[in-house]
C-alpha cells in the first residue's frame, strides 16, 4: 500500500479513536468530571483502540510481537498526546469551559498531534519501512 493510502487509513482510524475520545470527553464534561482528567482518561481510551486498529489495517504489523511494539507506540502517543493534551487544555483555558469549546480545543490537539503519530508509528512502533520488502511509498 503505497504510503498516501497508508495515511488515509491512518487518518480514518485516526478519525473512529478521535469520535471515542470525543464521546467520553462530552459524557466526562456531563458527569462533571475535572476536564485535565476527563481528557486525559479520554484520550488513553481512543489510543488503546487507535494501538490495535493501526497495527492491524494500517501497518500490518500482526507478525511482530506486541510486545516489541508497545514501548514504541507508547514512547510516540505520549509525545503526540502531550501535544494534543497540553494545547487542548491551554485553548480551554483562554476560551472558557464549555460543550463546545471542549470540543474545539479537543479537535485542534488532537490535529497537530497527527504528523507525530503517524510518521512515529510509520517509522518506528510498527517498523513499516524496514518490515516491508519492496514496497513503493
């Protein structure tokens, strides 16, 4: 799979962890729950999906060990989600706590994360170029 379609489907499964990450974002906000907290527990339950989904349809990393792979992915998404986390939380904190700014600063975080992740995962987690014998990117 040449390396744009590779990140198309980075970005759709990108897109599926950031509507769980979202989801529980907005049921967090509801239940009153701090939003550096809410987001935090958001943002770990779309990786731990986001972890399988690329290694799977993404990488096709399935004939390396996991555990081989976790420190890497984990290594990369917590560089990516400190981005992501950290410019969330300072958008919130000049446009005010509200439903949709909590969606605006979640949405912004988590896009200049991207290039982070993906070529993070591309390169190391998932070992793509190296795993791949002949591939065209």
């Amino acid at each position: 799979m040449r390396i744009i379609k590779r990140f198309l489907v980075f970005c759709l499964i990108g897109a599926l962890a950031f509507l769980i990450d979202i989801a529980f974002v907005n049921i967090f906000f509801v239940l009153k729950i701090p939003f550096p907290i809410a987001r935090t527990i958001s943002i770990i339950l779309a990786l731990i999906f986001n972890f399988f989904a690329n290694r799977i349809f993404t990488f096709s990393a399935t004939d390396n060990k996991i555990t081989e792979q976790v420190i890497p992915y984990i290594m990369v998404y917590t560089i990516a989600n400190l981005v992501n986390l950290f410019s969330s939380i300072f958008i919130v904190n000049i446009l005010g706590e509200n439903a949709i700014n909590i969606n605006i600063s979640s949405f912004i975080g988590m896009a200049l994360s991207i290039p982070i992740s993906f070529f993070g995962s591309l390169l190391w987690t998932f070992n793509y170029v190296r795993n791949v014998e002949n591939h065209t990117l």
